[in-house]
C-alpha cells in the first residue's frame, strides 16, 4: 500500500469515528503522527482529500456490484442500490458525497455507462443525463435524510427508486 493510499484510508477510518464536519486535515495529521503539511504531498487541498474518498466510496459500490451489464433499469437500480449501501456504510457518507467536485475514474464511466445505455434504449442524450442526474440527486437526498434520521427506509428506498424508473420507462419511445 503506498503511503498515499494510506493517509485515504485513515481519512475514511476518521470520518467514520469523527464525522464529515470534525474531518479536518489537522486531525488526520494527526491520526497519522505527521505534521499537517506533509499530507500536503499526497493531496493537494483538503477539497482534493475529499475527492479522493468519495472516489473510495464510489469505488466501494463499484466493487459491492455486479458488472453493469443487462437492461437499462437493471443497471440503474443496482447502481442506486450500490451508491446507497456505499453511503450509509460511512458516518456522513451521503453527506460527504454531496462536497466532491472531480468525479473519480470509476464515477464517470458509471455516469456515462448509465447514459449510453439511456441512449441505446431511446432517450435522447439530453433526457438521458436528465434522468441519471435525477436518480443519482434521488439516491443521495434520500441517504442524507436517513443517515440523519436512521431507521429501516428500505422499502421507502425501493419505492422511490421505482417512481423514477417508472417516469423514465415512460419517457422511451
């Protein structure tokens, strides 16, 4: 494990135990026994650190899903399944996922793997990265409210889920 991939791990290790708004530089400095500006060679900005675990997250749902092949709201579904499994499975996860702003490898080709298929199904480009920004918006507004709230949402998850589906199936030719 590179020393890079290590300070991200004690990052996702800090915000599971502190939380998203505790999560400072400082303190994972800190965690690690090194001075603040030596993390500095690892990640440019604490906006870039947290980038980098998003991309963890998003690599995590990735990994905890089957391939994305099959019909288009298959893979629509496993992806939202993947993405909230990988957000509640983190303090603040949903939370955090809200603050990146340089999509991870992983991210972008599962966006632009869930427009192409949009596309082959009908949608045009602009309808299908419409849909996908509101099924992605959907998953993460909802795991926010239920990583504050907690409790069992599953079957309220599951719903919601279908509800966009259903409006997009209905935009198909």
């Amino acid at each position: 494990m590179s020393r890079r991939d290590e300070v991200l791990q004690a990052a996702v290790e800090l915000l599971d135990e502190v939380g998203l708004d505790a999560l400072t530089t400082r303190r994972l400095a800190a965690k690690l026994g090194v001075q603040a500006g030596a993390l500095y060679r690892h990640f440019a900005s604490k906006q870039a650190l947290l980038d980098a675990v998003v991309g963890h997250l998003i690599d995590e749902a990735a990994d905890g899903t089957p391939e994305l092949t099959g019909e288009w709201d298959h893979v629509l579904r496993v992806m939202a399944f993947g993405m909230r499994s990988a957000m509640l499975a983190h303090r603040d996860g949903a939370r955090l996922m809200t603050t990146f702003q340089v999509p991870s490898a992983a991210g972008e080709q599962a966006f632009n793997r869930t427009i192409e298929l949009l596309v082959e199904a009908g949608l045009t480009a602009e309808a299908a990265v419409s849909a996908v920004d509101t099924l992605f918006a959907y998953v993460n507004g909802f795991t926010i409210e239920e990583q504050a709230r907690g409790g069992d949402r599953d079957l309220a998850f599951r719903a919601g889920v279908e509800l966009i589906l259903a409006g997009i199936r209905a935009g198909l030719p």
